[in-house]
C-alpha cells in the first residue's frame, strides 16, 4: 500500500513497506536522526529482518527518508514503536504523522506505546497531537543519563456482540 501525501511541501510522500534492501538507508537516518542513540548494525538488521515487526518507510523522489517499527508484545497486550525518525532535512513537513498513522492501522494492540527522550519536545508534541499521552518515566533510561517519557495511546477495541460484559472482559485479556 502506497500513501501519497501532496499536501507535503516538495515531492509527495510515499509510505511503503521496509525491507532488508532499507539496510543503507536506515543506517544513515539513525546516525543523523539519533546520534547519540543510533542502533547498532546487528539492531538494524534484526529490525528489518525479524518475523511479525510492522516496518514502514517513507520516501520522496524514491529517497529513504523516514521510518517506523512496531512490534507486538503479548505480555503487555501492546504494540510498542521500537522507533520512529525522519532525515532532519524532511523534519516539520508531517512525515512522522504519516508514518504513524500508517503504522497505527497495521497494529491491533489495545494499547500502542514508546518511549521518547524527556529533552525531544517536538517528537513528545506530535505523538500528544496523535493521541499519545504521558504513561510514565523511566530514570536514567538513556546512556547519558537522560530519561525516556513512555507514552501510550488507548484505541477502543470492537465490541463483542452477544456477550455479557464479564465473558467480554475474559475474552480481551
């Protein structure tokens, strides 16, 4: 599936899959994106490799210049956003939402989560505009010290018709 978005300033926006063959791109978006956080080879390649991972990517003018990981965990019923960043020069031009939205629809978690730095206010804006709130801080998450905001989005989950409410609540769990 191809999002085309030609409200962007530029070239339209395409959101397409990620695969293996993103290795070069991705690698470049973390060092410029994250530097102080840029995932390993061996992160990257699990990333784009590894089963039942939702990763998209964006492009203009058939240039990698974003991308978006989810992964599933059952234990906490939720999809986590392993990462999320576009090239800076493509910053501010709504390509993160688009990513976002486009991972959101291919996940179906009741509860969608991440963690950003507690200094990255512009990311923390967008994901609060997206429906993102707040959930808790983890101290000294980062390797220099800096704390992660976890944030999570509830999405409501289809209702089961014909059940009563408690056979509804043990088939959600």
């Amino acid at each position: 599936m191809t999002l085309d978005n030609t409200d962007a300033p530029g070239s339209p926006v395409k959101i397409v899959p990620a695969t293996w063959r993103d290795l070069g791109g991705l690698q470049h978006l973390e060092k410029l994106s994250f530097p102080q956080d840029a995932w390993p080879l061996w992160d990257i390649i699990g990333i784009l490799t590894l089963p039942d991972i939702v990763r998209l990517k964006a492009e203009v003018d058939d240039r990698f210049v974003g991308f978006i990981a989810i992964e599933y965990k059952p234990k906490e019923e939720a999809d986590w956003i392993a990462t999320i960043g576009v090239l800076p020069g493509f910053q501010g031009r709504g390509i993160g939402a688009m990513l976002l939205n486009a991972g959101e629809v291919r996940t179906h978690a009741p509860f969608l989560r991440l963690c950003v730095r507690a200094s990255n206010l512009t990311a923390q804006r967008l994901y609060t505009r997206c429906g993102y709130y707040h959930m808790r801080t983890w101290v000294r998450y980062y390797h220099d010290g800096e704390d992660a905001i976890v944030m999570e989005k509830n999405r409501p989950q289809p209702a089961l018709v014909g059940v009563d409410s408690a056979s509804k609540a043990d088939r959600l769990r």
